[in-house]
C-alpha cells in the first residue's frame, strides 16, 4: 500500500510539475480563461487517480471483453450495408478523390484557394475522425482505392470467366507495417516536407500513394491489403472501434462503445509502431508550434547546413528529426510503463504486455488528433464548402457558395480550452478503462491485475501532462 500511495502520489505532483509552468506559459495574455491555468494539470491529474481507484473497487470483472453486437432493428442494418449502398459510396469516394488529384494539378497554386490542401488535411485527415468514433467505419465504404481494386477485379474476373485469385499471400510478418510506413510518410508531408501543402504536391503524392496501393492490391488482394497495408484504412478503423456502430457481413449493428477495441488483433507486427506515429505525430506538431522547438530547431538546421546541404532541405531534415524524435518519446515511454507492469509477476514478458495493452492507446491517440486539431476543424473545415463551389480557386461559383466566409466567432477561446482538457481527460480514462478491463482478462489474481496498472496510469499521466503541455504550446 505504501509502494501504491508513492507512485500515485507521484503521478499527480509529476502531472502538476509538468503542466502548471507550460499553461501558465501557454495562456500567457489569455485573460479570458475564468479559472488559474495550474488547475488544469492538476484537476486532470486528480480525475485519472479517482478513476483507477473506482475501476480498482467497482469492476471486479471485464465487461468489455466478448461480443455484444446485434444488428440494427426494422431491416435498417442489411438496408445500410447493402451492396447498392456501398457502390454508391465507393463511386463518391473515387469521385472525390479524382477531384482533388484535378484541383491539386490544374488550379490555383495558393494553398487557401484550392480545394485539394483543405480537403486532405482537414476534412479527409481531421473530420473523417470524429465521424468514425461516431458512425463506425465510414471509410471503408468511401474507401476510393478498395473501390476501384474491387470494379476492377470484378473486371478482370468477368473477362477470365473465372474467380480471379491474388498471385502472393500477404506475409504474416509484413504485419501492419506497410501502414506505418503510410502513415509516417503522410505525416512527414504535413509536417516536415517544404511545399507539403502546395496543391500540386499533393496531387502528386495522392497518385503516388494511388498507384503504390493499386501494387499491393494487385500482389496480395483488395481486401488483405486494404485490412492491413493501406494506410488510411488501417488508421480510421482504429478509431472506428470506438464507436457502437459495427458492419458485419452486409450488416450494420450496435455493440457496447469502446467493445470494438477489444477485438483489435494486437499481434500483428507494427501495431505499437502505428499508434507511436499517430500519436507522436500530433506531439510534434504541437511541440513545432511553441517556444522549445523554436529554441532547438535553428541550430540543428544550421548543423545540416554546415554539411553542406542547402537551407530548405536543412530545415525540412531538422523537422524530419524532431518527428521522428517525437515517434521515438511516445513508443518509449509506452515500453517503459508496460516494462514496469512486467515486474508485478504473471509470468508474461515485455513483448506480451505491449501488444495486449496497445489498444488502449487508441483513444489516446484520439484525444490528441481530436484536441490539437480542434480548431483547424472548426474554422478552416468552414472553407470547404466553398471551395467545393470554386475548386481550382480561379473564380467560378458552382453551387452559388464561392462567396462563404469563415465564422471565428463560433466559439470562444475558453469554450476551446474546456473542450479540449475535457477531451483529454475523458479520452484517458477511456484508456484506463480499456487497460484495466484487459488486465483482468490476463491475470488470474485480481490483485496482480490492479497492480499491473499502477505502472500504465503512470504512463497515462505522463500522456496527460504532455498533451496539455502540447495545448499551451499551440496556444502561445
């Protein structure tokens, strides 16, 4: 009992001494924040503490563990996964999708005056998330790229007279990591690459990637590549599992919230690595916005410049480092927590506890796209309509909406700073809840199971005061 107070004790003065001098730095000039910036760090630290004890006395048992799915009443479910429904969806995703290659390639090159940047990184990279964590696995209807592998197989299999068969098995130990790798290569653009935002490179990028993932369809099958290798695919069906909504064979049905994570298959290699980029990928971003990457990121370019590359590649090698440095902090300091849990006994080793506890970090990883990107999704998702009205920004009016404004005022800086600390804490216990329900599952001794997770809420007030750190970074 001694050992337990000490580390909770310490979690929360950790969780304090973190967060307190970054928001008061962070809301520095913000008057209109009607509490002290310090009680932010320490009421989350105090809500994760109050939550591993009620989940320690109140949930002897998993409950989140095993289906509960059922379909949707009055015909609804076989209705919404229809095939009808699901061509129609996959031709707007293709649609789309052509759309953006068109206005990236041939309009306007100002990034505000063309549709393709906006679409991409805010309504594609930002909106498709809450959508999922409400609707399920949105994506995978629109999926533009498993629509067009599937007409053409459909295709191919019609002129052959026959079923036509993938000519490679997807290697087991490929894993999740074609993902990874698309996932990175995708945050690199919006972070780290110079230009990564000019219309035409992503254009360019959106074929790239079309062609790259119409080559793993072709060698392995639409669907085992789109389950695992497709980058996209891979990413929104994590936070799909969150919501209560579920498609099975044509189906659409309800299940418990947060049930789906459960299900998550964490064997697969790459699984810690794709949530480390999600998550270390917003880390840095944030972090790029603030007063220590600012400190830091002159003289690492001035370092690469000294080997004699030029000054923008300099720069985007000292952004590429910082993102890569940032990947590296999250996956450590995950390793470490399930390091700890290792020393409590069961018999397990580190490798083990990794992958049984990674999808915890799903609605971690949530709450930081959710929370940083807060409001880019609010006021610049306001520009799509418009743009959708005027996509290659050279002045045509389309759908009568090219002359829409964005509103700033629809919410306030406080009402932004509540919701977005809200979102972090919720989204953490969530990720507390889902541990411990695992750790139950693995341990036979109740008691090792609460004490396997003294270690993992360490590591989710670590998380905590690192987002809320991110948040001031952002809002300096």
């Amino acid at each position: 009992m001694r050992r337990t107070a000490t580390l909770l004790a310490a979690s929360v003065i950790a969780a304090a001494a973190l967060a307190e001098p970054a928001l008061a730095h962070g809301l520095g000039g913000r008057a209109d924040l009607p509490i002290p910036a310090w009680l932010f760090g320490w009421g989350a630290a105090i809500v994760l503490i109050v939550s591993f004890v009620g989940l320690a006395a109140l949930w002897p048992e998993p409950k989140l563990e095993g289906d509960s799915w059922r379909t949707l009443p009055g015909g609804a479910g076989r209705a919404l996964g229809s095939r009808p429904v699901e061509i129609v969806c996959g031709a707007i995703g293709v649609a789309l999708l052509l759309l953006v290659v068109w206005s990236g390639a041939a309009g306007n090159q100002l990034t505000t005056d063309n549709l393709a940047p906006t679409f991409v990184f805010v309504v594609f990279w930002v909106a498709l998330v809450p959508v999922s964590v409400v609707f399920g696995d949105v994506f995978s209807a629109f999926n533009p790229w498993r629509a067009a592998g599937r007409a053409v197989g459909w295709v191919a299999s019609k002129a052959a007279g026959e079923p036509l068969t993938a000519p490679l098995r997807y290697p087991e130990r490929l894993g999740r990591w074609p993902a990874v790798v698309g996932l990175l290569a995708f945050t690199w653009l919006e972070l780290a690459a110079q230009d990564g935002d000019l219309p035409r490179n992503v254009a360019l990028a959106a074929l790239v990637y079309s062609l790259l993932t119409g080559v793993g369809m072709a060698l392995y099958g639409v669907e085992a590549w789109i389950g695992r290798g497709e980058a996209f695919s891979v990413y929104f069906n994590l936070f799909s599992r969150i919501s209560p909504f579920e498609r099975r064979e044509r189906e659409v049905g309800l299940r418990r919230p947060l049930s789906g994570l459960t299900s998550f298959d964490p064997s697969l290699p790459g699984t810690v690595a794709l949530l480390a980029v999600v998550i270390g990928g917003v880390s840095f971003d944030g972090a790029s916005e603030g007063a220590l990457w600012a400190g830091i990121v002159p003289g690492l370019t001035d370092f690469f410049e000294s080997l004699g590359l030029a000054r923008g590649a300099a720069v985007e090698i000292a952004s590429t480092v910082g993102l890569l440095g940032a990947i590296g902090l999250v996956f450590g300091l995950y390793r470490l927590g399930v390091a700890g849990a290792r020393t409590v006994g069961g018999g397990f080793t580190t490798a083990r506890l990794a992958r049984a506890f990674a999808h915890s970090l799903v609605p971690i990883a949530l709450v930081y796209v959710a929370a940083h990107y807060l409001t880019l999704l609010i006021f610049q998702g306001q520009a799509f309509i418009p743009l959708l009205s005027d996509p290659l920004g050279r002045g045509a009016d389309l759908l009568g909406t090219a002359g829409g404004a964005i509103d700033y005022g629809v919410i306030g800086a406080t009402a932004v700073w509540y919701t977005q600390v809200a979102l972090i804490v919720v989204g953490h216990v969530a990720a507390l809840t889902l541990a411990h329900d695992r750790a139950l599952v693995l341990y036979d001794q109740p008691e090792l199971a609460v004490r396997s997770q003294y270690w993992l809420l360490a590591v989710m007030v670590g998380f905590t005061s690192i987002a809320l750190w991110l948040l001031s970074q952002a809002n300096a």
